[in-house]
C-alpha cells in the first residue's frame, strides 16, 4: 500500500529530537497563505483538528494533518518532509532549532494511485 507522506533521514531525525524534548508531536499542513505550504509541527496534546482537517498519515509516530481545501489540491501527490537549515515560523517546535521542516511532492504513478492508504477525513 502507498502511503501519502514520508520524511527524509534529516526530517526524522529532528522528529526524533523533537520528540524526545516535547513528547507526541503532529504536523498540520494548511496550504494557505503566510508559509501555508510549510508544515507547522506541534505539540499533539495542542492541537485540536479541526472538522475539515485530513488524516493524511503518519511519519515515524508523528500524525500528518492537512486541511481539506490543501488536501484537495496535493491528493494525487505524495508529500515528502524534510529538515533543511533555516528558521521556521514561529509557532513551530522547530523554531530555534537551526533547521526547518519544508515539504515537496511528487506526482504517484500509477500502480502507487491504485494502491493508496485511504485518508481520515477527521469531521466526516
């Protein structure tokens, strides 16, 4: 089965650091403006999705959200995080970190689009 998000060596190792300095962690994806297309990463007992928020998958114990209307432009797309040097926003747990979390995306091919996980639509 394919899955909808995966996360570089450099990603999960900050996942793992974050994890261990904040306990469960999730990340949400809004897609709007002001670096919507960045992921915020986040204490999971401080988010509450929201009723159009997606269930997108999960990378190494972390819960990837992205909100619908974000999810309806990047579902025939597998989302890939990484960690990069740089400064994130200032919401993130990885602010201040010295690196970053950005996401690409690659288009699946056909036998991946035949056997993707299915989403949790978390208000459906």
């Amino acid at each position: 089965m394919a899955n909808r998000v995966s996360a570089t060596p450099q990603a999960l190792e900050l996942i793992h650091k974050l994890t261990a300095e904040h306990g469960a962690i999730v990340f949400f994806q809004s897609g709007g403006c002001c670096e919507g297309s960045v992921p915020l990463c986040l204490p999971a007992n401080e988010f509450k999705p929201s009723a159009s928020d997606v269930l997108i998958g999960e990378i190494d114990g972390a819960i990837y959200y992205m909100s619908d209307s974000h999810f309806s432009f990047a579902e025939n797309m597998h989302t890939i995080i990484n960690a990069e040097p740089g400064s994130s926003g200032s919401f993130s747990l990885d602010c201040g970190s010295g690196l970053a979390f950005f996401t690409s995306a690659r288009l699946y091919n056909d036998e991946e689009l035949a056997t993707l996980a299915p989403v949790k639509r978390v208000g459906y």
